[in-house]
C-alpha cells in the first residue's frame, strides 16, 4: 500500500518507507531513553565499553539516512539548535579544556540526533507516540521509587544523584502524569499515571529540595493556565494538595518554610547557601569579561579558577575552599559565562518557542488523534519546560538530557499537519 506524501516529503511519489528502518530506528531511540533514565550501561562494565548511548546515535543517523523520514518543513526548533551549537563551537579561542568542551558539544549532538530527529521520525506515528510517553512514564515512576528508598538521592555517578537535580526531574515527570490522566483514553494508564504522578511528589518531598518546591508551585499554576480551564483546574489542585498535606514530613515543611531566611540564597545549609552566592557572583565576573561568546562549552569549572584569585573573591571566599571544578548551580550562570549572549539569546529562544507551541497547540480548534497522544505532549511539554527551568535558576541541568527531551517533543507538536497514518504499512 501505498503512502500520501506530506510535507517536507521529498520521496518519489507512491514510495513506501522502509518500515524496517523505521521501526529499527524505534528501538534506538527507545534503548537510548531506557539506557539515558535507568543508567544500565554503569552498572553492567560490558555494556559500559561498547559506550552504547554513543552506538544507538549512530544507529539513529544509519537509519535516518536510509529511511529519510519527512521532517517538518522549516522546522524553527531545530534551526535554532543549530545556531545553538554554532555558538558552542565558536567559542573554541577561548576554551580552557579542550576535552570537556569536545565533550559538552558531543554531548548535544547526540541530544540533537536523538531527539530532534530520530524522536520525531518515529513519533509520526500513533503507535510509536504511545510507546515513548508511556516508557516515559514509566522511567519517572522507576526513579520517583529510586529516590524513595535512598534519601531522596537518584542512581549514583549519573546526572540524576543529586536531590536538586533529580527533584527537577520529578517536576517533569508529575507533568507527564497530569497530562496523561487527562488525555490518556486508556483507563488503565491513567490509572498508573495517577500511581506515577503521586510517586514522583512523593520523591520531590524525599529529595527536600526548597528549589523543587519553587518549581513546584511555579508547575502547577503553569498546568492550570495550560489546561484552559484555569478556575476549576486551580480548585482540584489546591484541594489534592490539602488532602496530602497532612501526610507531609514535618522536616520538609520545616525546610521550605525556611526559603523566607534567605531568599537570596538556595541550599540546605548555610555553607552551601553562601558558596552558590560566592559561584554566582564568579560566573557573573566571568560573564563581564566574556560577554558575546563566553568561555566555552563546559568550561565554567576550569576557567573559574582565573577568577578566585582576587581580593573581593579571597574576602568573599572567607575560610572556605575554593571551588574550582565545580558547577555553576544554575543554568543561567553556567549558559551566561560558557556560551554568552549569543547562546543564552539562542537558548531562551529554543525554550519559549517551545513552550507557545505547546499552549497554541492546546487553543488549536484542530482535530487531533483520536489517542489524544499530541494533546497529552502538549499539556506535557509546556509546564514541564516552565517548571524545570524555573528549578533550574537553582541547578547545573544545562547541559543533561532532559530539556532537549522536552524540546524533541515539541517539534513533534508539529507533526499533526502531516497526514500520517497511525502507524507505519507494509
């Protein structure tokens, strides 16, 4: 059977895309996600030598190439990527460590593959969307269980150890869950999405995390006013919060009540409210001395040693260490001192454009899928991308996978223009 070209299609028409590409391009992207959440790959050393997030990009761009999927037609998100990653290499005069700028830029790419690409190729299709929120789902409810039964910390040596960090990625995944109680036709995924969204709140109270708790708040007014019905929506929430309130640890209420003792600062003690201060204050002197282009990708904790050495930097370092080779603890101050004006320009314009295109796809009067799967990634992306950059004010997530998951789906926001079918034919 034959296919309807679409736009962006440049095959000949009446041809059939390989449905074995596709689909093998499916479980690349799907083993990336397993492997990118579950972190298999650090527990099991031959998993770890064949360095399988690197392979499954190849097999993505292998794949692509031969089945060369449409795309969406002038796609701006993924333009603006690109600019993105031209302002990483552009930085290159100015790198102190050449590795981890390679690094960082490696890094983004396979992000940019994986799921602004071949993400998109496979979630053209009803059967494939359904398969990726649902994994998704999934994987939040796996580290929401994690986090419970360790303190509130994520799987260790990754990206998601840290209770700042992992309490971000909680904020994304109590999203997921909203949206897919609400547009999942599925009664028995909107039943484990209840069981995960729940989970993951539950962690986020583990992680004691005050910034999650901002983010918090932030993702739940974000949900209301994306949901389109602000009132009743806000009265449900507010109502829910009241009835878990009293299952809440004393020690976290006492923890969040304590932001007001500080509200310039973030951490859970006193030395760790001043070193953010102290680190922000040298991405900020930092920054001045690199304003267009910064100092490279990834290379905030190497250069920040140049700037310890000062006598306002010894006065306000006091008796403590320095902190040369540690992150910024923020996105803001790691994107304004690597990468400058033109990546930070480049980057808040990837992360509004994504965010409007998630609520107009809402307002869109369109009909969607029948699965409700694009409205259930727009309820997703949009107050996911708000609440997790809002936790990120606090956070050093720039350069992890999470925001370029977000962006990948909202480029798939642009798919349903494209007559597909519901899944690939033969």
């Amino acid at each position: 059977m034959t296919r309807n070209r679409t736009r962006g299609d440049k095959r000949a028409p009446g041809t059939v895309p390989d449905e074995a590409a596709l689909k093998g391009m499916y479980l690349a992207v799907f083993g990336y996600l397993l492997l990118t959440f579950s972190r298999l790959h650090e527990f099991v050393p031959a998993l770890k030598i064949i360095r399988p997030l690197q392979f499954l990009t190849l097999v993505v761009i292998v794949l692509w190439l031969k089945h060369r999927p449409p795309m969406p037609k002038n796609e701006p998100l993924i333009r603006w990527q690109l600019i993105f990653l031209g302002t990483m290499l552009i930085g290159l005069p100015a790198v102190v460590n050449h590795f981890w700028w390679l690094n960082t830029i490696a890094d983004f790419v396979m992000y940019l593959v994986v799921f602004s690409v071949g993400l998109v190729a496979v979630c053209r299709y009803t059967v494939y969307r359904q398969k990726i929120l649902r994994l998704l789902l999934i994987a939040f409810l796996f580290l929401a269980i994690w986090a419970l039964t360790h303190n509130g910390a994520g799987p260790r040596d990754c990206w998601l150890e840290d209770e700042n960090d992992i309490a971000g990625v909680f904020i994304v995944g109590a999203c997921l869950a909203y949206a897919m109680r609400t547009e999942s036709p599925s009664r028995k995924w909107r039943w484990l999405a209840i069981l995960s969204g729940g989970t993951c709140l539950a962690a986020l109270v583990a992680t004691a995390s005050r910034g999650g708790f901002v983010a918090l708040v932030v993702t739940v007014a974000t949900i209301a006013l994306f949901s389109g019905k602000f009132i009743r929506t806000s009265i449900v929430i507010v109502l829910i919060g009241l009835a878990a309130l009293p299952f809440v640890p004393a020690s976290y209420i006492g923890e969040v009540s304590s932001i007001e003792d500080g509200a310039e600062s973030y951490g859970k003690t006193e030395g760790q409210e001043m070193e953010r201060i102290y680190t922000w204050r040298r991405s900020w002197e930092m920054f001045l001395e690199n304003p267009v282009i910064g100092v490279g990708a990834g290379n905030f904790s190497w250069a920040i040693s140049n700037y310890e050495t000062t006598y306002k930097a010894r006065l306000q370092r006091g008796a403590r260490r320095q902190i040369a080779g540690r992150a910024a603890h923020s996105i803001y101050f790691t994107l304004l001192p690597e990468l400058g004006l033109a990546g930070t320009f480049a980057y808040l314009v990837i992360m509004i454009k994504s965010a409007r295109r998630a609520r107009n796809t809402l307002r869109d009067p369109a009909p969607a899928p029948e699965d409700g799967s694009m409205r259930m990634i727009a309820l997703f992306v949009g107050p996911a991308i708000v609440g997790y950059s809002v936790a990120g004010v606090f956070i050093s997530v720039l350069w992890y996978p999470m925001l370029w998951l977000l962006v990948g789906l909202a480029i798939v926001l642009h798919l349903p223009g494209d007559p597909a079918p519901d899944e690939p034919q033969k």
